[in-house]
C-alpha cells in the first residue's frame, strides 16, 4: 500500500542453531503491534494488513524479494512494447485461488479494472491511474495498455495494493481473503489473532511450515514479556529497541537488524493555516532535533534524512544540512511572519512507538520555540480516519514504509495536502523516463523541490528491528516493502 504505513517490519538473518526441542517444528507465532483494520490489501492504506497477508495469502503479478528486487510472480514473464504503452504479461499455469476455483486472465483483468474503478478505495490508485485498457487473449495472457509510459510501472504492481482477486470472493474479502498464495486465511480474533495454515494445492514452492499465527501486542512491556517467556517465536517491528541487548545476550534469541524504506516523517498539514506558509513549516523543521529523537525514542536506531528518500537508494541525496537543529533560527522565522508568540496546534499520534515515543520528544522541541502541539494519542483506525481520510489535524508523526513512494507528493489531495505544479511535471516527466542516470537526475530533484519547500520534518529511515527464536531461519534481512513473508521461513534440524 502506498502506504503510510506505520511500521512493523519483518526482518531476517542468520539463524543460530536450534537444540532438539525444535527439529520437528512446523507452525510459528508472529508477534506485531499493530492489528489490521481489515484485511484486503487493496482497499486501504494500512500497513498491517500487508505484514500479515503479502505473499502468504496474497500474490501480484510482480513481487519483490528481500533486497528490493522485483520477479515474477503471478505472471511467469512479460514483454513490453518499444514505445512502453503495452504490457504482454504470461501467467503462470495450474493456479488456483485458496476456494479452489482457477485463478486466470479474466481475474487479473477485473483486479486491475477495480483499482481504477470510480468508487475503488484503493490506496494507491494513483500509481495505476495511467492503465487505460486491459484485455483477456486467453486464459494465461494478459495485455495492459497505458495511456502514457510509467517506468515504475513493473515495481508498482509488485505493491500489495495490486494484488489478484477474484470477482467471486472479493465481496468478502476484508473478513475472509481468498488468495493464491502459499499459506490460506483460517480465523480471525478480532483483538488477539489471526491464523493462517499451508495451502496443499500452492501452484509454487510450498511452504515448509503448517501453520503461522499473527498475534497482536501494541504495548511495548508486553511485547518484551511475550518474546521473554517464549510465547511467540517472531516479533517484527519490534517496538522496544531498549530491551534489544538483554535479547542479544540470550542464546535463545537471535536480534534481526536490517534497513526498510520507512521514511518516518513529522507530516504537515500544509493547507492549514499558518503551515501553508513555508517559513513556518522550516521553522518546525529548525526546531526538531533528529539525533536526540533517534537517540530518546529508538534507542540509537535510525538513520538521519532531510528529505522523503531511503538512505540506501543510489539516488539519495543528502539533504540533512537544509534543516539542521537550529532554535534560534526558528524563533526568528516565526517572528517574520508575525508569530513571535507562537501558536497552538494538534499533534497526532499512533501507537508505534516511533510516534508516541517520538511524538513527546518532538512536542517538548516544539514547545522551546513557542510552538504548543497538544498531543492526541489516536488509534490506527482512528488515525486512517481522522488524519488520512479526513486530513482534520495539524501535526502526525508517520513512517512511510513503501519503497520509492516519493511520488505521493505529486497529488495535492494526499493527506499532508501539498500542492506543487513543478513537483507534479516532474513525477509526469519521471515516469516517462526509463534511462537509469536520466531517472537518478529527476529523482534528486525531487528530494530537493520537497527539502526546500519544508513539505514535511523529515526525522529519520526506520530500522528493521525484529527478535526471534534461534533455530528461525529464511526470514527477510530488511523490509523492502512492509511484509512478513514465511513463504521461505522453516526450523533448523
């Protein structure tokens, strides 16, 4: 999904060895902090419905892999056109949906179809809108049509925004997901649990393991108490990076460090007065401290930016300098345009700790230029509602974890509501080009038309923080998307 995901990520390494107790293992407890509203990954723009469903239960056509990489998915190959207006996508053979019907070209169609449909809740309408025709040629072949050419448009459909369902199922599909996936949807605890078990007619590579269990912890001291008394095996996203080292040095336990592409961001409402004014937006970005948030609620983990980019992308600029901690600057700023005094404003926050934990730091920053943000701790469903969907706020705290999602500020009803003519040719312009070094030129750009512009307080890239079981191996190393893909995951003998 787009998704402003909050973050809860799953990561991998090497695992340790396990003892004996563990051999025969098949079935795995997941731990994350976040609950899905629902769970259709292509009607809404919440992360989680993403960690529990990608690639388990839900495929695309495309998928990415832990380094990022985009393969086959659904679709085995594909050909496109010299002029990059026609997409000719083979299907893989023998796939069926988890119902056991046949999962073909007329389901591909209708997905894609959806999305752009006029009464679609797709979050990510808008990486797709430039799809103007899909055609059956049979069974297997598919043939998509863009209005005008979208170099992004192999990785877009990668996104679980694009997933496949069928028309038949997908009525139901936010309690009860159908899929073609490795693993199938059992039961959902609204509150506790979801589970999932191996799907025996999977068209690919099986799963190893039977049977996985997502269960949901939002408070930080449960979250240590649960992954301490072994009650779960996996925590991704884990959300109390303080208690990391007494898991380091417990043999039980292996602690997986890896990069995502959550840009966690102090997000602004700039049609809101007085953050439509662009010296008041860099005055809050002057008055953040990135390292003290870095330091105060991750512990250490994180990685500064200055701008709505991954860190570890070829094409990041380092734009840290345009808002280095500066109070006094702030202040001045602020006097400029006749806020001397400062102001009041809302500061939303959701239950990452990220974001509650960050958002205390960042509204005592605030507050040393004159600026009161009152905090609001909301829900996840409440903030999709409140702040996304409604834009009725004045501050948020947010981690953006999809890969490359420096597009969302080219549509000016996104929720942060940034509306820039040049930055929008140059997304057009951006999708037009395919050339790697032309692509690296209009994507450095971007970073700076939105440095420059204050658009958001960029803090810092979110950390792949997970703690497992020893003897957990094939688990993702970074989080190039927000999943916890078991398609791969098994116990060492």
């Amino acid at each position: 999904m787009f998704h402003l995901r909050p973050l809860l990520v799953a990561a991998g390494a090497a695992a340790l060895l396990a003892g004996p107790a563990l051999a025969q293992k098949t079935d795995i407890t997941v731990a994350m902090q976040l609950e899905p509203p629902h769970l259709d990954p292509t009607g809404a723009a919440a992360g989680a419905i993403d960690q529990v469903l990608y690639a388990n239960v839900f495929e695309g056509l495309t998928r990415f892999t832990d380094d990022g990489s985009v393969v086959p998915g659904l679709a085995s190959s594909w050909e496109v056109s010299d002029d990059g207006l026609t997409y000719t996508f083979k299907l893989q053979d023998g796939v069926t949906f988890h119902d056991g019907s046949t999962m073909d070209a007329d389901d591909v169609k209708f997905t894609l179809d959806r999305i752009n449909a006029e009464d679609s809740t797709n979050a990510q309408k808008g990486l797709y809108e430039a799809i103007s025709d899909v055609k059956v040629i049979d069974p297997l072949t598919v043939e998509m049509t863009l209005s005008k050419p979208n170099g992004n448009m192999l990785f877009n459909l990668a996104w679980g925004d694009a997933v496949i369902v069928a028309p038949e199922s997908v009525d139901n599909i936010k309690q009860q997901p159908i899929g073609t996936g490795a693993f199938r949807f059992d039961k959902w605890t609204q509150g506790d649990r979801i589970e999932l078990s191996r799907y025996p007619e999977y068209w690919g590579e099986p799963a190893q393991l039977e049977k996985a269990t997502f269960k949901f912890i939002s408070d930080p001291t449960a979250a240590f108490a649960a992954m301490m008394a072994e009650d779960v095996d996996l925590f991704t996203g884990f959300p109390a990076p303080e208690n990391l080292p007494q898991f380091e040095a417990d043999p039980r336990f292996q602690v997986l460090v890896g990069s995502t592409e959550g840009e966690t961001i102090l997000a602004i409402n700039n049609a809101k007065p007085p953050f439509d004014n662009v010296k008041v937006r860099q005055a809050l970005a002057l008055a953040i401290d990135r390292q003290a948030i870095i330091e105060g609620a991750m512990f250490g983990y994180g990685t500064p930016i200055g701008t709505h980019f991954a860190p570890h992308h070829p094409a990041y600029s380092d734009l840290t300098e345009l808002s280095q901690h500066d109070p006094e600057r702030a202040k001045a700023l602020l006097a400029e345009v006749g806020l001397a005094d400062g102001f009041e404003t809302t500061l939303h926050l959701p239950p990452p700790s990220y974001a509650r934990r960050g958002g205390e730091i960042i509204a005592a920053q605030l507050a040393a230029v004159g600026v009161q943000a009152e905090i609001i701790n909301v829900e996840w469903a409440q903030w999709l509602e409140t702040v996304f969907k409604g834009k009725n706020f004045g501050l948020t705290i947010i981690s953006h974890t999809e890969p490359m999602d420096i597009g969302i500020y080219g549509d000016a009803d996104y929720y942060f509501q940034y509306n820039n003519a040049e930055f929008q040719d140059l997304m057009t312009e951006l999708n037009a080009t395919t050339e790697p070094e032309g692509r690296k030129a209009l994507l450095q750009k971007a970073q700076r038309i939105i440095a420059e512009d204050y658009v958001n307080g960029y803090l810092f890239q979110l950390a792949a923080l997970a703690v497992a079981r020893s003897g957990l191996q094939g688990l993702w190393s970074n989080a190039p998307t927000q999943a916890t893909d078991l398609t791969a995951v098994n116990w060492s003998e």
